[in-house]
C-alpha cells in the first residue's frame, strides 16, 4: 500500500473519534474542523517521512487541539474554551491514547453525530452536514450525489452549521435516558443517508449509490460502540440486506428489476452472511423494534434460494408487527405485498383500499393497487391506476417500469379485443 493510501485511510477511520473529541474541547463545530484539517495537513507532511503514530487518533486529537489553540491565540475575536476543558490533558500521546478507549470516547463521537442530526435541522441538511462533517466528503462529491450545484451544497451545509450554533447543543456527558434519545436519533439519519443512495436509478445511480457504503460505515462504527444495542444490530442487518442486492436491483438500461425478477447470483453472499448473523443476534435479545423487524425481512427474502421458497406468510406477520410498533400506510401497502402472495390480490386490494386518502400523491400506491388490479383481470381499472402512477414517477425508471406494465396490459387486451371484432 502507498504512503497516501495507508495514510487517508487512516484519517477516514480516524476522523470520527478525533474531530468528536475536538469539537468537546473548543466547543465550536468550525473550529474543531478547522482544527482537525490542519492535523490532517501535518500527517501527510510528517507521516511518510517518520511513519505512522502509534496511535494515529490520538495523535490528530493532540496536533489538532494545538493548532486550534494557536490559531485562537491569533485570532483575539475568538475566545478560548475555559482552561478547566482543554489545560487537564497532557501533551502526550500516549496518555491521550489511554484517556480514549475510556469513557469519553463513545459520547464524542455520539456528539458528533448528534449534531449532525439535530431536530432543528431538515433531512436534507442532517445529511448533507453528516456526509461533510463525519465522513469527510468533500462539498463537491456531496453536490454531485444530491444533483445541485456546488454553490447550493455549501450554502445548504452553512445553514446547517449556523442553525447548529444558534441552537446551543450542549457538550455535556449525556445520561441514560438522553443517550438512548440521541442513538435513535444518530441511526434514523444513518438510515436517511442510505435511503438516499438506495433510491438512486438510472443516470443517478453512479452519482448516489456509494451513500449506502457510507451509511453502512456510519452503521458499523455505531455498532463497535454499542455492542450491545440491538436495534443497532437490526440496522446495521437491514442496510446490509439491501445493499446486498444491489446489483441485481437494475437492469444494463438503468430499468428497475422486481425482486422476484432478480437474478439472485448477483446478490452479494457476504453481505447477506454478515446481515444474517446480525439480526440473529439482535433477536436472542428479545427487545423488538422497528430495524430488527425489517431486517428480518430482508433476510427472509435474502434466504430464499428462489422467489417460490419465500415465506410469505411469516413476512406477513411481521409486518403486522411492524405495523404496531411503527403504525405507517406505507408499512401497510408493503404489507399488501406479502398478503397477495398469501391470500390473492382481492384481499390485498381490500387491505389497501382505506390507504387511498393518505396515498393518493404516493408513486407506489397506485403501482401496486394497478398491478393487483392487473392480478384479478380488471384491465380498465389498473390502467387507471398507471397513469396516475406515471403521473407520480419520481424518475425515468420508475415512469419506464410503469410503462411496461400498461404494455402488458395492451397486449393482453389486444387479442380480446380482435376476438370481439369477429
């Protein structure tokens, strides 16, 4: 491995842990970042000439805390931190290297995320701030998977951060009950991240789709430091589950393949092993919630060596689940899947005839009800149904899906129609 190689791995790994640990020090998020940067700048210097620290993470905490420190001394408009938060660590790396496997480490870098995830902030802004801030994306890698402008990105990343220092997070070790809050919190933004890579087709699938490998690393990092956590262990399964198909998810055009369409030696082996063993794991604790519950069924649609040997009866029972525990139309309409597999589509479309009122502007709502309407022969009616699902699309393939459908439903009615005719 080159010297940058090994060296910006390094600093990806490292860049949670330190940049948490700076932004409890100086309490500013631009200032730990600033800070964090100039630590990152020294170790490409110094690095390949002395080689790697012992501990790289303590060793960016340590230059970057005093970079931070120098440039407030510079800079007499910006006041430093009370000396009781940054004067009680000695300039030491190895004593640093001790103090971070204590208690510190996990609430700095659940504070970091935290941040990132505030309720004062839109999804939108969450994501963008998390992908810059904890991952390190550059602002034009994140304006490339978001589709708007460089200029747009760095204004919308701004307004994160000044909405974030109006808001006066507190740096505090957080207790039990505010710790469970902002886990919650860190894994619902984690999951938006990878929802927005996963939602990528055609044209935007190159810019969009390494999101899911980063929210997968968000999940994993999460994980390492609460083990024990198995609504995390659920999340962490579920991302895996579904990123596991990614492949198989679009054709060589950019058109969307059904799950029962996929071809299934596409599906990434490893991944569903490592998912499996999760939610496996997260089970035996026998605490359910919402991620566990949808892992589970990923994994029982990941473990079906063909569409036929999917057991559709008990994904329906966990969505009766995951309807009491997460009450959603969308958790019903998904449901309504695994109810015409189990019971034909006139109980599904029953299922979902209520949803209407609350669905109507909702692309798969009338995807599904037309493709149910399809099922039971009523050709007029879920041609209907596709036009205002068309009407909805999101994107090309979405639209492009819709279309083959009302293709099928032509051609089925054209040789009814010529029979009519004689």
């Amino acid at each position: 491995m080159s010297d940058l190689a090994w060296i910006d791995a390094a600093l990806t790994s490292a860049r949670p842990q330190a940049l948490g640990a700076l932004l409890r020090y100086f309490r500013d998020l631009d200032t730990a970042e600033e800070a964090y940067q100039n630590a990152c700048l020294r170790a490409l210097k110094t690095w390949p000439q002395n080689g790697p620290p012992r501990d790289p993470t303590a060793w960016l905490i340590l230059v970057g805390r005093n970079s931070g420190i120098d440039d407030a001394r510079r800079n007499k408009q910006q006041a430093l931190p009370p000396d009781e938060i940054i004067s009680d660590l000695d300039d030491t790396e190895s004593e640093l290297a001790e103090r971070l496997d204590g208690s510190h480490y996990r609430d700095d870098i659940l504070r970091l995320l935290f941040v990132c995830c505030h309720p004062d902030l839109p999804a939108t802004q969450q994501i963008a701030l998390a992908l810059r801030i904890v991952s390190g994306l550059s602002v034009k890698q994140i304006a490339r998977a978001f589709l708007v402008s460089d200029a747009a990105m760095e204004q919308r990343i701004t307004r994160a951060k000044g909405a974030v220092a109006k808001a006066g997070v507190p740096f505090e070790t957080p207790g039990a009950v505010e710790r469970s809050e902002r886990l919650a919190a860190v894994a619902a933004m984690i999951y938006l991240i990878f929802n927005e890579g996963y939602s990528a087709s055609g044209e935007t699938i190159a810019q969009r789709a390494p999101l899911c490998d980063e929210a997968i690393r968000l999940a994993r990092l999460l994980l390492r430091l609460f083990q024990s956590e198995p609504e995390i262990m659920g999340l962490t399964s579920l991302l895996l589950l579904q990123h596991a198909r990614a492949a198989a998810r679009y054709d060589a055009d950019g058109g969307i393949v059904l799950l029962d369409d996929q071809d299934r030696s596409k599906w990434n082996r490893g991944l569903i092993a490592e998912g499996m063993a999760l939610i496996d794991k997260a089970m035996r604790h026998r605490q359910r919630g919402p991620y566990q519950v949808q892992a589970a069924i990923a994994a029982l649609h990941a473990g079906a060596v063909t569409p036929e040997e999917t057991d559709w009866r008990q994904i329906d029972l966990l969505y009766r689940m995951l309807e009491v525990l997460q009450p959603s139309p969308v958790v019903t309409l998904n449901r309504a899947v695994a109810v015409s597999k189990v019971s034909g589509p006139q109980a599904a479309l029953d299922l979902i005839a209520p949803l209407a009122p609350r669905l109507a502007g909702y692309f798969n709502f009338h995807g599904v009800r037309g493709a149910l309407l399809m099922q039971l022969g009523r050709g007029s009616e879920a041609r209907a149904a596709f036009d205002q699902a068309i009407a909805l699309a999101g994107t090309t393939a979405e639209a492009a899906h819709i279309r083959m459908h009302i293709d099928r439903l032509m051609a089925e009615s054209a040789p009814k129609a010529a029979q009519a005719v004689k």
